[in-house]
C-alpha cells in the first residue's frame, strides 16, 4: 500500500477537480449554442420540426445520463469511429445539457405574452425576424437565473464520466480510494469538491434573480 | 375599389359562431367605428383584417388582394394595414424610440439615418418627441398607447385598425389618445376603430357600425344613427352604454 497524507490526496484531487471544470465549461457552452438551435427548432412553426424537437428534448430528459454515455461511448466505437472518454464525455453532457437549456428557454418563451408575437407580427416581422429582434432578447433575459442554476446539475454531471473512464475529480477519487483503502475520507474530500464548484453558482443564480426582480425593466 | 371589401364572412370557434356572414366596405379616407355588445364579434372581426385570425367562409379583400387563412404569407398585408392593441404590447426591453424604428429598419430595410429621423418624426406627432429615449414602463398608459400608434405609423400603412385602444386606460388619460386619432382621421387616415367611446364614434367617425349576433346589424352615419337608431338593439346598446 502506497502511503498517501491527506494533502497528497486533495493535490491529485485539485487536478481532477480542473478536469471537472474544464468538461463543464465545454458542455455548457457547446450545448448553450446547441440548445438555442434545439429551442428555435422546438417552438418552430412547422409542427414536424416542433415534434422532432419535443422528441429530441424528451429523450435526454427521459434517459438516463449515464446511458447517453454508453450510447455514445460504445455505439459510436461499433461504427469503428474510436473516441477518447474526454470527448465521449463532451459530446455526451453537450447533448444533455442542451436538450434541458432547450426546454428551461422554452419555457421562458412561452411564459411571454401573446400580444408581444401579435405586435411584431402586425409589424410584417417574419417569424425569425420576430424571434430574433422581440421574443428572444426579453425570453434569454428571464431565462439567467433558471440558466444559472441548471450550471449546478451540468457539473454534478459530469462525475458520470469516471464511468467511462474520463478521469475528473471523481474518478480520482476512485483511484485513490482504491490504493489507499480510505474511502470515506477521500468520499468526503470529493463531495466538498463539488460542493466547493457548484456553491458559487447557486449563489450566483440566486443574485441574479433577484436583481432581474428588483429592476424589471431591459 | 373600396379599400376594404369583405363578403358575407364566417367564423366559428369551435360550436362558437362569432361572425355569422359579416358584410362591409370601407373606402380610402373611411373613419369607422365598430360598436356593439362583448361576444357581438367585433374584435374578431378587426383580428380577421390583418391575418390575426383566420375564418370559415366569405371573402376578404385588402386593397384589391384576397386574403385567405394563416398558411399564407401575410407580410405584404401588414405592411398596408397597422394595429393597436388595447394593451399597447410594446416591447419592453426596447425604448420608445426604439420601438418605432425596428420594423422599419429590419422589416423594411431602410438606413439608421432615414429610421431615426423618421422615428423622431413619429413621435413628435403624437406629442411625445421628448419621450425618445424612455423605456415603455417610464411611460403612462396613455404615453405607451400613443409610442404604439408612432411605431404603427412608422410603416406608413394604408390604414390603421385600433382595438379598444383606450379599454385599458385611466380616464383621464383617454382624452390624450383620442386626441391623436382624431388628428389622424382630421390628416385623411383611414381608421377602422373597434371602440367603445360612443361620443367619439359619433363625433370623429364618418361610418357607424353596429354589430349584433355577428352581422352587421346597422351601419351609416353616425350622427343620424345614433339620433334616430333604426332598430330596437341599436337603440337599447345606445340607451344602455349611455
């Protein structure tokens, strides 16, 4: 047994925490960009493309994340296209976090009144005219702190990966526990990790919403 | 060619029959006002004349076109013909300003120069040149209704629809948007008005329409319909709003 002191454990731990990080970053703003596509295909006027929307949204929603994983991890390398567990990981929480920021913005879309589609409709705006100039600067605007606070469930995430064998902070905490035979202690250092990254964000999300409450206004 | 043509119009909401064979013309300069009792389909009606709603049976014609249901591009419509709301529906993330100059500027294509100018020219005429930069909730109902009617006139319509403009306003700011449309109709502005001012109908209209049981129940001059209503329902609405 390798001896390891508890700095020894948080240093390797600090790593995978970075590791965490990075993958959330790069799952946020990749699906972000990939759930504004879903959103404008999910509240399209075309019902076919409204449906395929809602198809795409619910299976995300309604799978496992894990299983996504698998899907893309093992499906693809059946396609002989052998992928890296970084990029399986990345392409796996874009999807999923796109298909959920699709339908939080959704929602924000239609918590909008009618009368704001019938205005700029009145005004010969074309739909994406109308989408892109009326709806979608005042929706995205409501749509910060629910946004904000998903960013807490993309990087609890993101400890799917160690399945896969993407080594963040879970996964390190894995390995370590493994050769140290002390679980509980490097359990608890990699809960607090978490805790540590999504806390700020929490917080973060409860700000803005109150100061989009307290001023109302752009 | 009237400028506004529609020929014994349908529409039910489902078991609902809200327009049962609407027939009216309207020329080029026309100030109408639509009157009559809630569910007397009257707003139906003006939401038909710019795609807002679609209907069963009839003909609309706009300008000489044919409008037909809402799978149809109806873009070129609404540049001839404005709408304002009862609730105003600005965009609140846009200043008054702002809200005049984006159709002209993304439907229409014109440069920030020309927009610009023509969004102070908007709202000067409805007294509000000073208002530019203020956002639709510094505005008063009667502020915000007035930025809607300058951002309808932005895109130089053929005609302007109101309805119930002034519904959802305190009393006393009703007089100032009034003032407006009755500048409007004095500049030759054709108007069809969903309202229900009576004084105002008869005063500023040059066509009175009674809607009862979606038809047109009575139509003419306003002044000697409200004098001498030919029939008891026109006479009752009359007697019962005022």
């Amino acid at each position: 047994m390798i001896s390891f002191t508890l700095w020894d454990m948080t240093r390797h731990l600090l790593v995978g925490a970075g590791w965490t990080i990075v993958l959330s970053v790069i799952a946020f703003v990749f699906g972000g960009a990939m759930g504004l596509a879903v959103l404008c295909v999910r509240i399209s006027a075309n019902p076919r493309l409204q449906r395929f929307g809602m198809a795409y949204i619910e299976f995300f929603q309604d799978t496992p994340l894990l299983m996504q994983f698998f899907l893309i991890f093992f499906g693809l390398a059946l396609f002989g296209v052998d992928i890296s567990p970084l990029f399986a990981a990345m392409l796996g929480l874009t999807l999923f976090t796109s298909a959920y920021l699709a339908e939080i913005w959704r929602g924000c879309v239609e918590s909008l009144p009618k009368g704001q589609w019938e205005a700029s409709a009145c005004l010969a705006m074309s739909r994406w005219e109308q989408l892109r100039h009326v709806i979608l600067p005042q929706a995205l605007r409501i749509a910060v702190p629910p946004t904000v606070g998903f960013s807490v469930q993309v990087v609890k995430g993101t400890a799917v990966a160690s399945i896969i064998g993407f080594v963040e902070i879970t996964k390190t905490g894995t390995m370590i526990a493994n050769a140290t035979f002390r679980p509980l202690t490097v359990y608890a250092l990699v809960a607090l990790g978490y805790f540590l990254m999504c806390y700020p964000l929490s917080v973060a999300a409860r700000r803005v919403e109150r100061r989009l409450h307290a001023a109302g206004r752009r | 060619m009237p400028l506004v043509d529609v020929n014994e119009l349908h529409k039910q909401f489902g078991e609902n029959e809200v327009l049962r064979g609407v027939n009216l013309t309207v020329e080029e300069g026309d100030v109408v006002a639509v009157i009559g009792r809630s569910g007397s389909g009257k707003s139906t009606f003006l939401r038909i004349l710019n795609g807002l709603e679609t209907f069963d049976a009839g003909h609309v014609r706009i300008d000489g076109e044919r409008i037909s249901g809402l799978e149809s591009d109806l873009r070129p419509l609404r540049r001839k013909v404005g709408m304002v709301f009862q609730q105003f529906n600005l965009f609140p993330h846009l200043t008054a300003g702002e809200n005049v100059m984006l159709a002209p500027r993304v439907v229409k294509k014109e440069s920030p120069v020309e927009v610009k100018a023509l969004a102070e020219e908007m709202l000067g005429r409805v007294g509000l040149g000073d208002k530019f930069g203020a956002f639709p909730d510094q505005l008063s109902g009667g502020q915000q209704q007035r930025v809607a009617i300058a951002r309808a006139l932005a895109m130089r319509p053929r005609m302007l629809l109101c309805d119930e403009i002034t519904s959802a306003l305190d009393p006393e700011l009703v007089g100032e948007v009034l003032e407006v449309v009755r500048q409007l109709a004095a500049e030759g502005m054709t108007l069809i008005m969903v309202t229900h001012e009576m004084r105002f109908a008869r005063e500023v209209g040059n066509k009175l329409v009674f809607m009862h049981k979606g038809k047109v129940h009575e139509a003419g001059d306003p002044k000697s319909l409200f004098a001498n209503p030919r029939t008891p329902e026109l006479a009752s609405f009359i007697q019962s709003v005022g």
